[in-house]
C-alpha cells in the first residue's frame, strides 16, 4: 500500500491528513497549532499526532497553506523595490514605496519602444538595496518582448545579489499595472515561501522519508517544489483552493458552494460538475488586482482570529490577525492574571490599537531598517504579553498608533486580543483553551457598548454569522455591492433567500455556525466529517495542471500574410509561414509541459495533453488577424522510481 499525506498550514492550524492512494479514504488526521514565526514546530506536532508506522509508506506530500494570502491581506510581506519600465501612467497607488520610473518599454507587437535605461536601473538598485529584501520589474508590453526585464535582471542582480522576478515570468495577459502588482506580490513572497517549504521537507525527511513534494496552486492544481519556490504568488487563496476541492471530495457532492472559515479570513468558493470556478480576470487579494490564474473566490479579512474592537459603541471584525485570549493564557501562564487587572483605556485613546483587551508581544523576526522611533518602541515590547500601561511606563508616554502598525506589519510585534474564537468559548461552542479568559475580555468589550459579556459574545457570533451569509449571497449577486446585501440581514422579516446548490462549511470549529446560517438562508448546510482538515484533504485530492498560452499576430498589417510573430513566455520568435508558427506554438507547449511534469515528479506516460485554438479572421482576409493557442497538460500519477 502507498499513502499520501497533505498538510495545510493555515492562520491557526496546521492539519496534517494520511490519505489511502488505493481507496481514496482518510486514514488519520490531526490538527496542531500554527507556530509564528517559524513553521516548523508546528508542522512536526500535526505530523507527530499520525500514525507513525502509516506514516513510513507515504510517497507524496502535498501542501496547501493560507500563508501567502494572509501576508498579502495583513500587509506583513518583506519590502520589496519595484522597476516601472516604460510609459506607465501611474492613477492606481502602487503596493510600495520603493518603486522608481525608468525608460525603456516596448511596443503591442514586441518592438522596443526607447532604450533601457540601464543606468538609471543600477542606481535606484544601488541607492535601496539595504531597505529591501527583492527586486520586482515590469516592461511595458512585456509580454510581447521581455528583453528590457531580462536585461535589468541582470543588471539588478550584479548590483545587489538580491533576489530578482520579473512579471513576465508570472502573467501573459495584458494589464501593466496588474502585472506590476503580480511581480511585486511574487518577489514579497518569495523568502517566506522557501522558509515554509524548506521547513515541511525538513521535517519530512527527519522521519526517515523522501516523498515527493507538492504546493497547491490557486486554480486547485498542484505543482512541484520547484515551480512552487520560484512563483510563490500562485500560491495565493491556494487554502480555499484546497477547501474547495476538499469539500467536494469529503461530500461526495460535484457541484457545491464553500464557506471556508480560517483564523484570518473567511472564503467563498463554488465547484459546479466536479470543476472549480474559474476568475476570468486574475486574483484580487486584499483589494489588489494581479494576473494569478485562480478559482472565483470572494474573500475577507474576517476568520477565526481576527481582532474584535469597539469603537464608539461598534462592533468591529479584523482585519488583523491576532492571538486569541483564551489561546494567549493557555500560551501566557500569568496572561489571565494580567488581563484581569488591564485598565480600561481612556475614551480618547481607545481605538483598534488601544483596546481594554489589547496586548503586545515581541517575535522573533529580525529587525531591518527601524527608524529610531519604531527601534524605541520595539525595545520597549517584551516576548511575554506587554500591555499598554507597561509600554507608557517604559516610554514615558503612549506608543503612536502609526509606529505600532508598522512594527505590526514588519511581523516584528503580534498582537494579542478578542477574537470570533473567545465568543465561541463564552458561549460553549467550542472550549479547547482557557474560557475564563475569554470571559474577561468580553466583559470589557460588552461595557463598551453596553452588552454583559454573554451578550457581547453572542453578538459577535451573530455579526460573523450574518457576515458569512452576506459573503455568500453576494458571490451570487454579482454587481451587487457587499454591503447593500449585509443590510438585508438585519431587517427582521419572514423572507430568505435560496440557495439551490449545497452550501459545504470548511475548517475550524464551522459546526458552530451551522443552525444560525440555516435560520439565514434557505439552503442545504453540510458540515462534512474531517471539515476541520478539509484543505489539507483538497491538496491531496488536487491534479497536476500546466497551461502554456501563445498569441500568433501578422508581424504588419499591411502584409498580414508575409510574416507571423509567435508571442509566449518563451519570448517572440518569427515565422514566415502561418503553419510553421502554429506548429512552434504545438510542439513548445507540449515541450515545456513534458518538461514541467519531469521537474515536478509526474509521469509522463500518465499525461493527457490538450490543445485549443481560437482564430479571429476579419472578411477578405486569408489568415487570421489573431490566433490564439492554449496548450494544457493534467498530470495524474507520480513516476514510480521502485519500477
């Protein structure tokens, strides 16, 4: 017998599942808690927490994580310097403030537009090299030639040793600024997603294995570690992937919407006849538009540990990621005790920052690049809980709330407060931590809006609730603005709307939310067994995908039978004739999915290769004005290296 075993690190926790290859049935599974800022600890007590013996006859490992989607939506990425090349009109704020404008750019069929700016290239590198950790670089009309980003790769890399990616490495589809975007994300992602990678295969191979090593992509594919190490941004919502994929595999059920509820944000998903959703656009995460290939997903910094605050008698959910209370005791063994005695800030303080359950904690991340004030305030934050009365005492004030959210969004400081997670402990929902803390805080929280501590805590579940159900109809209701359709839910009257697909819920402690969602809409809520690990299931469940894109153009229009150019990832080539280049386009698909398979550990005798051509051909012409070539390639079984 051969087994498979996937393991999800999410927000919260790390589920590890073993899968029967032969059968198809879940074996064993276990959840452990996610460790900050390394991994590692928690990856080894969910593998710890299998059957070991099982174990031993594991060929493939699969990992799907919701740490790239989380870094993106909390703004805790590495800092990265981007290069703008060529006509870039910029009315869209860009995701960093290292960014520089330099010549260079070609034209909509590959010509070179100016000449690359080489040496503004290499000073702006020079100048920022010790602010960032990696380089990103996008061309205009990159996709039609990328030599300038070739170029200034190289020049980058001379000048700083830094990593380096480029945006037509990652997107063929128009879109400058997207694609800006999608090499920033890429190059942001990149030292955490070989950190995270390099953890799972080390513990992995701790134990006496050596599987084959698997990420899930975005669009609910899998890729080798390879390909996963050098584009971790097609790693982004590969969590709600894998629940997606996970849910229809543990329901038996092709066709099915996902509530998938983490620890920092809730997603919706939908599987129709066994095929998930495809965006036609790219990925938004966290209000940014990329070029990401990726299932249809609507998304929210809302899940399980996301930060509870009152302001002004509101209630607000996330959108940051905090340490629940009841988990901080149980972590913390003088927590409780301190929160019990934690003043009630001011009412001109108070604020998402400046919260009567807020806490502080130091991690162990390296600091680059503090200014004084952010250095003060960091040296001031112990590893233990540090509350806001310790901080002034230490600094002889307040800390600022800016420099608090940027030691926050640097990963250098983790929050600690009340979370969706305590509520559910107040109401006895669920119950695995410390409960008497979470009944503390939300004592606090209720008097801020005149609530007693139950009350508040069931305000909360409702609010998450009903922020569940607005997520939901409004994926449906395209067009329709999120927040016109959250308002429905709180009118009280005898209508509901129907949902004529199951509605599948995924992770965590979902059970919870079952009756209150059902009393919300008129569908059919499953909470399938192994719900808890349901991702971890999907990256197992998940196949080995590739698509390689080629656009085929008349190199002019005025001779649209003379010459053809063939635009692709590999670059533009030319051809003189219409079926040399649609033969090119073939045989280089094919080549690089055989390639691909190879790397990843696919066999290539179990690869089924499919090819679609779209043409567009104007009246009197005799050869397309535009081809279009899509060469895709599913991959279902791993080489067997005992054969």
């Amino acid at each position: 017998m051969v087994y498979s075993l996937g393991i999800d690190a999410g927000g919260t926790y790390t589920d590890s599942v073993l899968l029967d290859d032969d059968t198809d049935s879940i074996l064993d599974s276990n959840k452990a808690l996610t460790t900050y800022p390394d991994p590692l600890d928690g990856i080894k007590n969910s593998i710890d927490g299998l059957d070991q013996e099982k174990l031993k006859k594991v060929k493939i490992v699969s990992v799907s994580t919701t740490l790239s989607t989380n870094t993106i939506l909390e703004g805790t990425g590495f800092p990265v310097g981007l290069f703008l090349i060529g006509n870039y009109d910029l009315k869209e704020k860009l995701p960093t403030p290292h960014y520089v404008k330099v010549a260079g750019g070609h034209t909509y069929n590959g010509a070179e537009k100016e000449p690359l700016d080489e040496e503004g290239v290499r000073d702006f590198a020079v100048k920022i090299k010790d602010k960032v950790a990696a380089f990103a670089i996008s061309s205009f009309f990159s996709i039609r030639n990328p030599d300038h980003e070739i170029r200034a790769k190289q020049i980058i890399r001379e000048a700083t040793g830094l990593p380096v990616v480029c945006a037509h490495e990652l997107s063929q589809d128009l879109g400058a600024f997207e694609r800006a975007t999608t090499a920033f994300f890429n190059a942001q992602l990149l030292p955490i997603t070989e950190r995270f990678m390099s953890t799972v295969e080390k513990d992995v191979n701790s134990r006496g294995i050596s599987p084959k090593i698997f990420m899930l992509k975005c669009d609910g594919s899998v890729i080798g570690i390879k390909s996963a190490l050098e584009k971790p941004i097609e790693s982004i919502f590969s969590g709600p992937a894998g629940s997606l994929v996970g849910a229809s595999f543990l329901t038996g059920n092709d066709s099915c919407a996902v509530i998938d509820v983490g620890g920092t944000s809730t997603d919706i998903s939908v599987i129709k006849d066994g095929v998930p959703e495809m965006s036609e656009m790219g990925a938004v995460v966290g209000g940014w538009k990329t070029r990401v290939k990726a299932i249809k997903m609507e998304t929210s910094a809302m899940g399980g540990d996301s930060h509870i605050w009152v302001k002004d008698g509101k209630l607000n959910i996330g959108p940051r990621r905090v340490i629940p209370l009841c988990r901080a005791a149980d972590l913390y063994p003088d927590f409780l005790e301190l929160l019990k005695i934690n003043p009630m800030p001011t009412k001109t303080l108070i604020g998402m920052n400046f919260q009567p359950t807020t806490f502080f904690t130091r991690t162990e991340y390296e600091a680059m690049g503090l200014n004084d004030l952010e250095q003060e305030l960091l040296d001031s934050i112990s590893s233990s809980p540090t509350s806001l009365r310790e901080l002034r005492s230490r600094m002889g004030r307040y800390p600022s709330t800016r420099i608090l959210d940027s030691l926050i969004q640097k990963r250098l400081v983790q929050c600690i407060g009340f979370t969706p997670t305590d509520a559910l402990h107040v109401l006895s929902d669920y119950t695995a931590r410390n409960v008497e803390a979470a009944e503390v805080g939300a004592e606090y929280l209720g008097s801020l809006c005149k609530r007693t501590g139950e009350e508040f805590a069931r305000y909360v579940k409702e609010t998450f609730a009903k922020n569940m159900a607005s997520d939901l109809i409004s994926f449906f209701l395209e067009g329709i603005p999120r927040e016109e359709v959250r308002k429905i839910f709180d009118i009280d009257c005898p209508t509901k709307f129907k949902v004529d697909i199951p509605v599948v819920l995924i992770g965590g402690p979902v059970v919870a939310y079952k009756d209150i969602l059902g009393s919300i809409l008129d569908a059919e809520i499953i909470v399938p067994k192994y719900s808890d690990v349901g991702n971890a299931t999907g990256a197992l469940a998940a196949k080995g995908v590739r698509r390689v894109d080629f656009l085929i153009r008349p190199a002019s229009m005025a001779a649209p039978d003379w010459e053809f150019y063939v635009f692709s990832e590999k670059g533009r080539q030319s051809f003189y004739e219409y079926n040399d280049a649609i033969s090119y386009a073939r045989e280089t698909g094919q080549s690089m999915i055989m390639q691909y398979m190879e790397d990843a550990g696919l066999d290539p005798d179990h690869v089924e290769i499919d090819v679609k051509k779209d043409e567009i051909v104007p009246e009197g012409w005799n050869f397309p004005m535009e081809t279009k070539i899509r060469v895709m390639g599913v991959g279902t079984r791993l080489i067997d290296e005992e054969a």
